[in-house]
C-alpha cells in the first residue's frame, strides 16, 4: 500500500503580485516626474565658438538707447508682438534671431521672448528665438 499525501505542492509562480507592484511604481513616477518641472526660459544660446548657422526668417535688435527694431522698422515693445507675428505667420517653425547691444539690459531681452511665446501659446506654433553671439578671437 502506497502512502499518498492529501496536501500537494503547487509548482506554478502566480505574476498577479508582482504586476500589481509593477503598475504601482509606473503611477508613482508618472506622478513625481510631473511635479518637477523647471521654470526656465527655452533660449537656444549658439556657442560662440561654434559656427553653426540657422535658418533666420526675422531679426530683432536692441541697441544701446533700449530701441527694438525688427529688420529695419523701429518698433515700441508694446507692438512688438503683432510685427513679429506679421512677419513669420505663414512659418509655424520660424526662428527669431535677437541682437541685442551687450549694455542691453536682460529685461528687453525678455520682452522679445515672451512676445514669441504668446505668439507660441495664442496660435499653436514652435517659433525659436536664438540670441545671436560674437565670435571670440
């Protein structure tokens, strides 16, 4: 007579715990990854050592007595965002090049890239503005 045991061993591993864990730390880190987020300004800074060019629809300048012109045209800063948007309208990838005077201060800079990122935010589109550099010697 042979003796059998009434309590068998189950050989298979059941995956249902170790999916609940997966999916469990996939929401944390969806969750902490959107809480970061740095408040910077998007500037693409040209190295000036670099002699990378690109394409250039429209150029801003500032001089030294704190003028905007875009091109040729003088423009006050409160209007600078419709002549720009006049400008680059039918580019949704335009790139705005800023030449600025270095005694300029930060805050025209400034104006110029917030009156392209409301023309960004206003119709949908992914204009750059790139300051543009002296070369060093």
């Amino acid at each position: 007579m042979a003796i059998q045991m009434r309590n068998k061993r189950d050989t298979q591993f059941s995956m249902a715990s170790m999916s609940d864990l997966v999916f469990l730390l996939l929401i944390f880190f969806m969750l902490t990854s959107t809480l970061v987020s740095p408040n910077a300004i998007k500037l693409l800074l040209p190295s000036s050592n670099s002699k990378t060019m690109a394409t250039q629809n429209v150029t801003v300048y500032i001089n030294k007595a704190r003028n905007f012109y875009v091109e040729d045209r003088r423009v006050k800063a409160s209007n600078l965002q419709n002549v720009i948007f006049s400008s680059i309208k039918n580019d949704a990838n335009a790139s705005i090049v800023l030449r600025s005077d270095k005694s300029a201060p930060v805050q025209d800079i400034v104006v110029v890239i917030d009156a392209v990122n409301n023309i960004n935010n206003k119709y949908g589109t992914k204009h750059k503005v790139i300051l543009a550099t002296k070369p060093k010697k």
